[in-house]
C-alpha cells in the first residue's frame, strides 16, 4: 500500500517541478522586460509605486502560484522522505 502512495507522491512531485519549471521562465521573462528583479518588483507593487498596469497583475499573479508550487512541493517532499 505504502509503494503506491509514495508513487502518487513521486509523480505530484514531477507535476510540481514541472509547473514550477514554467512559473519560473515567464517571472524570468517579466525580470528581462522590465529590468526589475521580482523581490524590487513585488516592493514597488505592492506599495502602490507601479500603478494598476495589466502586466504587472499578472507578473504577480505568477509570484504568487510560484509561492504556492513551492510551498506545496516541501510537503510532498516531507511525506515522501516520511513514507
């Protein structure tokens, strides 16, 4: 029983890698454009300094599902290495 958890486990953990593998590219694509890296970027956002632009929602939107895959890939990590 516990092989089958820990291959269900092992497989969200590729499906993690892999989301969090193309989160990464596009706020890379957004550091490039806007010569900013996302720590400045979320500072300014957040403090109002960048104004409402499109892009910058969805550069943060992007943030934002990245802190989630992450934080979501140490619990499967954890319960893998429990397993």
């Amino acid at each position: 029983m516990s092989s089958i958890i820990v291959e269900a486990l092992q497989r969200e953990r590729a499906l993690l890698r892999v989301k969090a593998r193309i989160l990464k590219s596009r706020v890379e694509d957004f550091e490039k454009r806007f010569n900013m890296k996302s720590e400045e970027f979320l500072e300014k956002f957040e403090s109002g300094e960048l104004g409402d632009d499109e892009e910058f929602f969805l550069w943060w939107s992007f943030l934002q599902a990245l802190k989630g895959v992450e934080e979501r890939m140490k619990i499967v990590e954890s319960k893998i290495q429990e397993l």
